[in-house]
C-alpha cells in the first residue's frame, strides 16, 4: 500500500514549510499593495481635513494639532487606543481595497482600450504621423552618400521605433507596444496571438515564462501605483498640495509602466521568435527536425487548429 502523505514526517515539515511561506508573502503584499499606501493617504487625508485650503501649508498650525490630538491619545485609556489603531488601519486597508478596484481602469486607460470615437480618432492621428516617419525612412534610402545614407536611415528608424514597432494600433504608446507583439507575430509567422498566446505558454520553457512573469508583475505594480493617482486628485478638492501629491504619484506609476511594457513586449516577441516552432510541433504542424523559424503557412495552420473555425 503506498504510503499516504501526510504520514510522512518530512512531507508535513515541507508543507507546513510552504504554507508559513505563503502566509509571509501575502502578508507581504498586504503591507506592500494595501497597507502602506492606504496609510500614507489615510494620513494625508486627515492633515487635509485639519488644514485645508486656507492653510494648506500652514506647519504651524499643523503641529498644532498633532499635539493636541497626541496629548488626547496618550491620556485616554489603553482601549481607546487600541481602537483608535485597529480603526486607522481598517480605514489604510479599507481604502488600499477601494483604490485597487481602479488598477483595471487604469490598466485599460494606459493600455488604450477605450470606447468611443475619441480612440479611433486618436489611432488614426497616430498611424499617419508613423506612416509619415515610415516615409521619410524611405525617402532616406534614396541619398547618393552612403554614410549620410545609412545616418539618415538610422535616425528615421529610431524615430519610427521610438513610436511604434508596427503600425499604430492603439490610441496609447503602451497598448501600441502590446499591438505589436500580435501585428509583427500575425505578419511574420501567421500567428493570432489572440487564440496562440496560452497554448504558446505551455510550451514555454520555465525560465522564459519566469522573465515573462516577472515584467509582467512589474507593469501590475507600476498600474497599482498609477491607481492612486485618483484619489489624490478627489483629495486636492480639499486640499490643493494633494494635486502636487498625485501628478507625483502619476507620472511615477506612469514611467514605470512604460518601462515594464517595453520589458514585456520585447520578452513575449522574443517567445514567439524562440519557441513559435516548439509550439507548432506540439500541435502536429511541420517537421519534428525543423530548426528554422516558422513560415507563414505554418503560422496560419496552427492558428487554424487553435481557433477552432472561431
């Protein structure tokens, strides 16, 4: 009879092991995602109840306060106390709960899936002035002067790149740099990544889909980051330095999530040049020797098998 596990000494130790590591990292993100920042605006928002437009920077009268409050606490009894701690971190955790239901519209809004003509409008200015650069590069390759030639082209290229890696597609450079990924996998090898992407990941090696997780796990960041941005603007109506808190708190998350999509994409399409044939071979599709990237007819017949005629 096979022994069971949790008769096993060292399999309990293990799993107990697992689970006190599991408790510390998400009491770790709870500190990290939710307590420290709803904290920090907690606190902000009772200095700007206190103070107000009138005497937004009125230090003074600031300290002021804290002592009075301070004075109130340190004489009440040791109940009160202890309420009035469990209260302010309810109210820090509270509002880190309220302000992490705006990481999915500010995911989108960087993103640039938005409804509405103003998106349509905006993609099209965007794919005009690439189409634009993408004429210009052009127009370059026509200089008599090899080395002028070759700068010219360079300078093109990396202005077009500096905007898009393929034809916009989004209203937003985030969401062209995602676009990307899927228009140059549809171009070059036939790949939807819409319906491919999932399949492609179980076929990833473990180490790429880690570096994948990672920069993914940093644009989640920065986005929960960029969330507060809102309810240090709601918070200026009040107080005017909390406006200066989140332009702050904005342009932080905002850089930092450029920075992690760029990480992102050049990851995901060097998976799909890496191992797009690793996924075709799981799939029936071409040679099991074939070591070369995959075409465009072996491409469209794996995208074919996972769309299923969807």
């Amino acid at each position: 009879m096979p022994r069971d596990w949790y008769a096993d000494a060292a399999g309990l130790t293990d799993m107990t092991g697992f689970f006190q590591a599991l408790a510390s990292q998400l009491a770790a993100k709870w500190v990290s995602l939710l307590l420290l920042p709803g904290a920090l605006f907690t606190a902000t928002a009772w200095i700007a109840a206190h103070l107000g437009h009138a005497h937004a920077l009125d230090v003074g009268r600031l300290d002021d306060t804290v002592s009075v409050n301070y004075r109130s606490l340190s004489h009440g009894s040791t109940g009160a106390q202890i309420l009035t701690v469990i209260v302010f971190l309810l109210a820090a955790t509270g509002v880190g709960l309220v302000v992490q239901a705006l990481a999915g519209p500010t995911r989108a809004l960087w993103l640039g899936r938005w409804p509405g003509w103003a998106a349509a409008r905006l993609v099209r200015h965007r794919r005009n002035r690439w189409n634009s650069l993408v004429q210009r590069r052009r127009s370059a390759a026509g200089i008599t002067d090899a080395v002028a030639r070759q700068a010219a082209v360079d300078a093109a290229a990396a202005r077009i790149n500096r905007m898009a890696l393929a034809e916009p597609g989004r209203p937003t450079w985030m969401g062209d740099r995602i676009h990307a990924v899927e228009q140059v996998s549809f171009d070059r090898y036939g790949l939807d990544l819409t319906f491919c992407w999932s399949r492609l990941w179980l076929v990833l090696p473990d180490s790429v889909r880690t570096e994948i997780t990672v920069a993914n796990s940093a644009f989640a960041g920065a986005v929960a980051v960029g969330a507060w941005t809102v309810p240090y603007l709601g918070l200026a109506c009040v107080w005017w330095p909390a406006a200066v808190v989140a332009v702050f708190v904005g342009v932080t998350g905002w850089a930092r999530g450029r920075s992690a999509v760029a990480d992102l994409g050049a990851l995901a399409e060097a998976a799909v040049d890496l191992h797009g044939r690793s996924l075709a071979q799981a799939l029936g599709v071409g040679g099991t020797d074939a070591t070369m990237p995959l075409d465009t007819t072996e491409g469209k017949a794996v995208t074919d098998i996972v769309r299923k005629g969807r």
